[in-house]
C-alpha cells in the first residue's frame, strides 16, 4: 500500500456526525470557522420514485452530544489544516505511508521507511484502508452492493433559476432524498445536500 497525503481544495462533501463532532468542538476556534462554511439542514427529507413524501430523518437528539459537521471537503480540511499548522504540528505531504502499527503503547505510521509515532493517526485512504484492520482487528474486505456512487460539488446559483429545482436551494440548507422501490424496477437513489 502507497498512500500519498495532500490538501487540496477539490472534493465534494464530507460529513461528521455529532459522534465526531465533539473532537472538533474541543480545537479552540475550529467550530467557529467551520460554522459559515457548514451546511446546517434541520434533517433528511425522503421520497419515493414518484416523489411523494416518505419520511425526515432527523438529528435533533444528536445535538445534545455534539454539532453535525458537514461541507466541502476542501474547504473542512483547509480549516483544520491551518489549525495544526498555527500550533507546529508537523505535518508532511506528499509522503508515502507504507504501513501502520499500534500497540498497547503507541501507535504510529511508516513513513519513507521511517517510523513515525503520533497521538493521532487519521486513516483516510478509502475502503481499502490499510488502517481499517488495525482499528477493527479483522480484514474487512470490501463487497459490491451492484450500486455506483457519483459525488458532485457545485454552485447551486442554476439551481435557484429553474423552476423545477429551485425549491432545493431557495429557502436555505436543505437535505432530501429520492430512493426508489423494487416496483419501480431500477434501483436509483439520489440525494441532494444544498
């Protein structure tokens, strides 16, 4: 495994909930500069195929632990990256990561062929994580569900020009959802966070 660390400014969403969202809250002036640039829906509207209204899903027992993060990756990273980087936090991009370890006293990451410990050691690699294994204790090896996922982020100023999307993105955040049935035939699903 090769893993190469970058920040970028690409990506589409990313969502904490409050379970995570508590670590956030605990870096002085982190939830503060992630608040304007957060999306802050009252929950998850869903419909069915034909888009009669099924059910919200809300998050409102959550909040007693912690706030529900959610955004532009990009735009999330930039913010904590900055944080680590103003208290000189050593933090090296571009590096390959090569393995992880843990033991009952530290736990760390293979850089370059060095061996790196940390305090915390974030692995973020996708569903082939190297890194799942360790924090599960099993391989967990990844199984196709038969659906293909495609993620976007965009201005959502067309959106709020044509009639039959407008509702999404005119009255603030929102969160909805169209999940089909085995009687429509095609398991679609889409989501919208705007």
């Amino acid at each position: 495994m090769i893993h190469r660390v970058l920040v970028s400014d690409l990506g589409d969403i990313i969502s904490f909930s409050s379970n995570s969202g508590h670590i956030f809250e605990r870096w002085e002036g982190v939830v503060e500069e992630l608040e304007p640039i957060s999306h802050h829906s009252g929950g998850l509207d869903f419909y069915d195929w034909m888009g009669n209204f099924a059910t919200r899903q809300v998050w409102d027992v959550e909040q007693n632990w912690a706030r529900r993060i959610n955004g532009h990756r990009g735009e999330i990273h930039h913010v904590v990256f900055q944080h680590a980087k103003a208290r000189g936090i050593d933090i090296r991009l571009g590096q390959n990561v090569t393995d992880y370890f843990e033991s009952d006293s530290e736990a760390g990451v293979v850089v370059n062929g060095e061996r790196l410990v940390a305090d915390c050691v974030v692995a973020a690699e996708g569903v082939k994580s190297a890194g799942r294994k360790i924090v599960l204790g099993f391989e967990d090896r990844p199984k196709a569900s038969g659906y293909a996922v495609y993620r976007t982020w965009f201005s959502s100023d067309d959106l709020a020009k044509n009639e039959r999307t407008k509702h999404l993105v005119v009255n603030g955040d929102s969160h909805a959802g169209w999940v089909s049935t085995v009687l429509a035939l095609q398991k679609i699903h889409f989501l919208t966070q705007t």
